[in-house]
C-alpha cells in the first residue's frame, strides 16, 4: 500500500479524524505504516486509547482504497490526497485538513483566490438576491465562489458565479454519490462541468447532524474570506464564522432588517466586528494587496448584453404588469390577476433571473436594464 492509498483508507476508517491521523504519522512515520501488520498496539500514540486501537487495527483490514478509487472513477469522481499536486495548498493551512478529497471536476491554481458565501436555508428573496448579486460580481472580478449546495443562500451564490461564466466550487455535507439535496442535482452538474463538487466523504455516506457542520471547515479553508449574507441567531452558517475565525480568514456579513429574525446572525456579526457589506466593493477592497493586480481589472458590474432568459407565461404576465411602473405584490397580483402567494414565488424567481428588483415596502420594479 502506497502512502497515498493510506490516506484514502485512513479516511474511510470511522471513527478517527485528521488530527488523530496525524498523531499516528508522527509517531509511526508515514501514512503507510500505520497499516504494517506488524503495527500491531497503537495505544501508546498521543490520542488514541485502547478502544480506539483495536478499532483501527480491526478497521485498517475492511478497508480496500484501490477498490474505492475504482468504485470513484466509475462515477465520474476523482480522490485527491495532501500527497497529490491539485490538493488546495489553502486547505494544508488548517489544523484539521481532510484526509481525502472526492472531485468531480476540477481544482485549478486561479482556486487560491476564492471566497466563501454562505447563509440560511430559510431566508428572504432579499438574502437570495443579495448572494447571487454578491456572487456574480465576485465570479466577474476573477474570485472564485465556495460555497455548500444547500437550498437558500448557498444555491444562490453557485447559480450567481455560474450566471458569470465564473467558478464555483461546491463542498457537500454527504459523499457525492448522496447528494443533498437531490433537487440540486442539475445544479452540480452544472458546477462540476465549469468548477468543481468536493467532499471529504467516503462513498455512500450519507448526510446527518454531524457532517454537515464538519464540512463547514473546509468551505473557510478553501476561502480568504467568508461572507454571510442572511443567518437567523442559531443558523449553521455561523459553524463557518467559528472555523473563519480560528483559521485566520476575514469574515464579512450583510446587514438585514433589525426586525427580522432571518437577519438576526449576521447583524451580531456586525455588532461583534465582521466587516458590513452593502456592495462587492466592500469586499475587494479587503484583497488588493493579496492578489495580482488584473483580477481586479475585470468590469464589476453586469454586462451591457442582457442575455436572452426564458420567462414562463405567468413571469411574462409579471413583466408586462409592471412594465410602465413599479407596484407593490398586492398590487402587481390583482394587475396581473394572480394569487398574491404564487405572485411571491414567481417574484423570487424573477430576481434570481434579474427581471425585477425588490424595494422597501415589497415594492417590486423592472431590472434597470431590461429595456436596454
């Protein structure tokens, strides 16, 4: 067994980690030591005791890394190690770096310059308008977007860099061949064919209460610089400001409404010190001295060419109601004859396709350049 098969297989070990490996290497002295049948009481190594010994030494002989990279390969996924050229220099930084990482698509060196864009679940069409909107100018400018392919603010940040013709990557709280959640399976299609969908799970693993907090690491470490742009007190979006934080990444957040309960995380943030944001400019600013000069020479703003976007014929109706002035939704539901709810969730569609913009008051206009 190679030293990089050993990390595959110590990653498919439960119940140990990337901190617990360590030990091991630096007591035995690589990877592939610790499956040397000789290697036979491991209870003496810092961290680990004797359940967790006869545990690995019972593990170490279940597990088949060769058969895995196959089972891989045969899904489209490719497993990179610390050993291997594409495995992110940024994530080696961090004290807990995963072991392995399953790849569809690709990481590639522009990676380094990248950020994170995270948030609620349940939220606005506010906070899903501000992270695409967010997303997008940052795809533009050269960053790349890092985010978890949750629904909410992490699916409005992938569709925005994507909208840019930019990069996105997208690291999972499950093993990639249990995407969660499935409705986003046309999504990371469409970021492993231009970025890349990562996890650190072995196959057939599926998502639960732990891995998704855990994976939240690797969306900051990926990062140099983590933006929260809508998180209620308790969202698990604020596990990415903790490992932000100890990992030594700038942390920003969005202001919201001091009523809203979707916006009570990220005004805290603020109050405790994250950088406000109320436009990308905010962002770059942190960055200059940290990147080439030409990824800030890239246009900010979106282009000049609205492309052509599909409208069903109720978004059609939207339009055209709102076409000689700006109403408020119950205004524009009776103007279009249309239930107020289902004039809601066509709304927030519309936004995320940038067809209409949301004011104070649920005041909703025509994008500026829509007549253009």
């Amino acid at each position: 067994m190679t030293d990089r098969e050993a990390y595959i297989a110590l990653n498919m070990i439960e119940g140990i980690g990337p901190i617990k490996v360590q030990s091991l290497i630096e007591a035995l002295g690589s990877p592939q030591a610790i499956f040397d049948p000789e290697q036979s009481d491991l209870r003496t190594v810092k961290g680990i005791g004797e359940k967790l010994s006869e545990s690995i030494l019972t593990q170490r002989t279940q597990v088949d890394p060769q058969a895995e990279i196959e089972k891989a390969e045969a899904l489209g996924i490719h497993i990179i190690t610390p050993l291997d050229d594409e495995y992110p220099a940024a994530l080696k930084t961090i004290h807990d770096p995963p072991l392995a990482l399953y790849v569809r698509g690709k990481f590639e060196p522009g990676d380094r310059h990248a950020l994170g864009i995270v948030g609620s679940r349940k939220c606005t069409s506010y906070g899903l308008s501000t992270a695409d909107r967010l997303a997008y100018q940052l795809a533009q400018t050269g960053f790349t977007v890092v985010s978890g392919l949750a629904r909410g603010i992490d699916t409005a940040a992938h569709q925005g860099a994507l909208k840019a013709k930019g990069r996105t990557v997208a690291v999972l709280g499950a093993a990639i061949d249990q995407l969660y959640p499935p409705e986003n399976a046309d999504l990371a299609d469409a970021i492993a064919s231009s970025g890349a969908v990562i996890s650190e799970y072995p196959l057939g693993r599926p998502a639960d209460r732990q891995t998704f907090p855990y994976r939240n690491r690797i969306i900051s470490g990926l990062s140099m610089g983590v933006i929260v742009v809508e998180s209620g007190a308790k969202s698990g979006s604020l596990h990415t400001v903790d490992a932000a934080i100890e990992q030594g990444r700038s942390v920003f957040a969005v202001p919201g409404r001091i009523d809203s309960p979707a916006s009570k995380g990220t005004n805290r943030l603020i109050k405790n010190g994250a950088k406000l944001v109320d436009n990308v400019g905010d962002i770059l600013e942190e960055f200059e001295l940290l990147v080439p000069p030409g990824l800030f020479e890239k246009p900010l703003n979106a282009p000049s060419a609205r492309p052509e976007v599909p409208l069903s014929e109720d978004e059609q109706t939207l339009v055209k109601a709102l076409w000689d002035e700006e109403l408020d939704v119950d205004s524009l539901a009776r103007a279009a004859g249309l239930p107020s709810a289902k004039v809601s969730a066509l709304l927030v569609g519309l936004e995320m396709k940038r067809v209409v913009k949301m004011l104070p008051g649920r005041v909703v206009e025509l994008a500026d350049d829509l007549r253009n």
